[in-house]
C-alpha cells in the first residue's frame, strides 16, 4: 500500500510528464499519461485494500476482507478522514455478529469520521440501534432508528428498520403492560 501523500507525488510527477509530452509533440503519449495519473488521484480518495475488503465482504467472505483491512497498518496516516470512516465502518460490520462492544465503537467512529454514502450511513446507525436496543437502552435505539430511516431515502434498509421497529414493539408491549400492573397493585 502507497501511503495517500506518496500517491499525490507520484501522480503529480505522471501529469508533470505528461505535459513535457504535449511540449515535445508527442499528444498520444500525454493523453494517456494524464489517464494513467487518474489512476493514482482515484487511489487516493478511494484506497485499494478498503474496495477489496468491499468486494470481499460482498461475497460473504469475511476473513478474507479482514485480511485485506489489516494491510492498513495506520488508517489515520494512510488514508483520506472519509476512508478511514469506511475502514471502521467495514471493521464494525465484520464484528458485529461476535462481539457487540467493539462494533458499537467501530460504527461510532466512522460516524464521527463520515461516510460518504447516505445508505452507508443509515446501515451504521442501524446497527447501532440494533446494538443499543439490546442492550436494552431503548430511547437511544429509536432514535438511531429515526435518523437511519430519514437517511434511508431509497428504501433500501425499509425491510430491516420495519422488523427492528416489530422487535422493539414487542420487547416494549409485555414490560409497558407489567409497569402498568405493577401500578396499580400499588394503588390498592
């Protein structure tokens, strides 16, 4: 993995010869040169082990993504803020099934960081909500569950926050009814 400023440097030297190429007649040869930079300015937003993890993750292959992320020895050096929000988001869907506390600080990291992508950013929340719900802090949870669905705009997650909202309505329909028991055997 280059780090994010060797890549600025090296794409900054392709464009420089690119235009001793234009300068010399050769306009092929700068053509693709410029191209070729755009490959390096692309790297540098979109880090290569970050979209390998993706399409790994993709396929369900978990180890292999995990094995693609921890090439990144330092995310904070190594990549752009919203990539680094990206390598904890990727992190905190990868351990949410086996460990619940180090995917609620995973997900809130990379909302801290950003994520660029509206749906990236409801799933997150989602599954903060889903994480807080059990543990059984529940006005924090419908929150979460609000802003994942306000940021939800393509419906994307609709099926996922409908059956969270089931889950929560359930959990919340027995113990309402015992308080309000619980209430009135005090009256009396």
């Amino acid at each position: 993995m280059y780090n994010k400023i060797i890549k600025l440097i090296i794409a900054i030297g392709i464009i420089a010869f690119a235009v001793y190429q234009f300068i010399e007649g050769n306009i092929g040869n700068g053509i693709m040169y410029i191209l070729l930079s755009t490959i390096f300015i692309f790297l540098y937003f979109k880090n290569e082990f970050i979209l390998l993890a993706f399409l790994r993750l993709r396929k369900q292959d978990f180890v292999g993504a995990k094995k693609w992320l921890d090439k990144i020895k330092n995310p904070s050096s190594a990549l752009v803020k919203k990539q680094e929000g990206y390598y904890y988001y990727l992190h905190g869907i990868m351990v949410s099934q086996s460990n619940m506390n180090e995917a609620e600080k995973h997900f809130k990291k990379a909302i801290s960081l950003g994520l660029s992508m509206d749906h990236d950013l409801a799933m997150a929340k989602l599954n903060l909500a889903g994480i807080a719900f059990t543990k059984r802090r529940k006005n924090e949870a419908k929150l979460l569950l609000g802003e994942a669905q306000k940021l939800d705009k393509r419906n994307m997650l609709a099926d996922q926050i409908k059956m969270m909202k089931d889950n929560m309505k359930r959990a919340q329909g027995p113990n309402q009814h015992y308080g309000q028991n619980q209430a009135r055997g005090k009256r009396r």
